[in-house]
C-alpha cells in the first residue's frame, strides 16, 4: 500500500556539528543504517518493549527503507548535493497501541526534508529553511 506521507512536520531550530562535504556527506549517508535520536527538536527515547525509528538510503535504487515506530516502510528518494526529499513512502499496515502517534510524526519528517548534513554526530534530516526535523546516529 503506497501512503503519501500526510501533514506538516512541526520543526525545531538546531543544528551544530560540522558538516561535511557534499561528496563526502552523499557516501556517508548511503547504505548506512541510521537510528533515531532527536525527532522535532526533542531527544528521542524508546518506550520500554519497542524499538527506535529506523531509516537506511541506499544508493542502489534509490530506495529508502527503515522502521516507523510501528510499521516497516519502503520508498524512494532523491538526493543531489546537499539536497534530499522522499517519495512515495509504503508502509506495512499494523496498528501499535502507543506508537502511531510517533509514527505519524517520524512519517511527517521525512515528507517535509528538503536538504540533509552529515556531522561527527550523525545524519541531521533538514527542512527548506534549514531547521532539523530529525537526527539520527550510525546503528
């Protein structure tokens, strides 16, 4: 089942760490496996029994796969330079009492991501005027 990613992201501004060259930050963030640690400007924390979101770029494709908080999810994406934004996003179709709320949220980041930077602290996933909606750390 192919779910267009609803709603806005709500944004936070942040950022800091250094970034990396495009070039640099384009092989850094493909094909590396990625876990949530900051959705919305506020650390995230995994509920007791359940698992972090999850998200993998790989080159090859390119297809974006990971973890929702709930459901696993598949899509496309297209990244030149700096730039990132995702396509159409499948999801499995499990309904996880406590975790939909995150899911929804974590869905809506990866809708709003217009641009990405890799740092010494991870993958930081932008909206068009440049606030974090995500960060994330190499699993």
């Amino acid at each position: 089942l192919l779910l267009p990613l609803l709603g806005p992201a709500a944004c936070a501004q942040g950022g800091g760490g250094t970034a990396a060259t495009p070039a640099a930050s384009s092989r850094a963030f493909q094909d590396t496996d990625w876990t949530l640690v900051d959705l919305d400007g506020s650390p995230f924390e995994t509920a007791e029994g359940r698992r972090a979101p999850t998200l993998t770029l790989a080159g090859a494709g390119p297809r974006a796969t990971g973890f929702a908080g709930c459901n696993r999810l598949t899509g496309s994406y297209e990244s030149t330079g700096d730039s990132l934004r995702f396509g159409a996003v499948a999801t499995t179709r499990m309904h996880c009492e406590g975790a939909m709320e995150l899911e929804q949220r974590y869905l809506a980041a990866l809708e709003a991501t217009r641009r990405y930077r890799v740092s010494e602290s991870g993958l930081e996933l932008l909206d068009a005027e440049g606030a974090v909606l995500a960060k994330f750390r190499a699993s």
